[in-house]
C-alpha cells in the first residue's frame, strides 16, 4: 500500500472513532469479542434509536473498523480486530525514528 493511501486510511478510521456514539460502538465490539453483538443488543446497551445506530455502523464499516452478519432474523458486528491492529501498527510504526532521545533509550527503544 503506497504511504498516502495508509495515510488516507489511517486518518478515515481515527475520523470515524473520533465521534463519540462511533467509539461507543468500537468499545461494545471490542467487550464482544470476535464473536461479536447483535446489533439490537448495542442499540441497547447505548441507548440509541435505531436509525441512529445504523448511520454509524454503515460508517465504520465502510472504512474497515467492523463487519456484519446475519443468523437468521438477527444482524451481528463484530470489529475487524486484523484492521485495528494494523491501524495502532501504523501509528506506532515510526516510534521514535529519527528523534534524540531514541539513540540514548536503553537498547535504541524510547517506545518501552
């Protein structure tokens, strides 16, 4: 992936977590685990109405942060807990490249 386009990348997702209900979202996946939430149960655990629920899902899931299924009648997320690592991968990546206090840090880490 060219360096713009993970830049890109990198900051639609931050955008998207940037929103308070969004992060609300990102922290119930994250309780559920790779199994994942039926989506009436995080309507339920934030309080919100359901149409409000399903402009911020179809918003991280288009920028990768989560998936859909459906069993039977119920429609489940779960995050895409690979997409997520790889963002915080990308964002620690350079960890103190090129700065002073890297070459003093014991064993060249500033990061521990």
């Amino acid at each position: 992936m060219e360096v713009n386009s993970e830049l890109e990348l990198a900051a639609a997702q931050l955008a998207e977590l940037g929103h308070p209900t969004r992060l609300g979202i990102f922290r119930v996946l994250v309780r559920a685990g790779r199994s994942g939430v039926a989506v009436g149960d995080i309507q339920l655990a934030l309080d919100i109405p359901g149409s409000t629920l399903s402009h911020h899902i179809s918003r991280m899931s288009k920028v990768g942060l989560m998936t859909q299924r459906r069993d039977g009648r119920t429609l489940y997320c779960s995050l895409a807990f690979e997409t997520v690592e790889a963002l915080l991968g990308f964002l620690y990546a350079e960890c103190c490249i090129g700065m002073p206090q890297a070459q003093t840090a014991p064993q060249g880490n500033c990061c521990d």
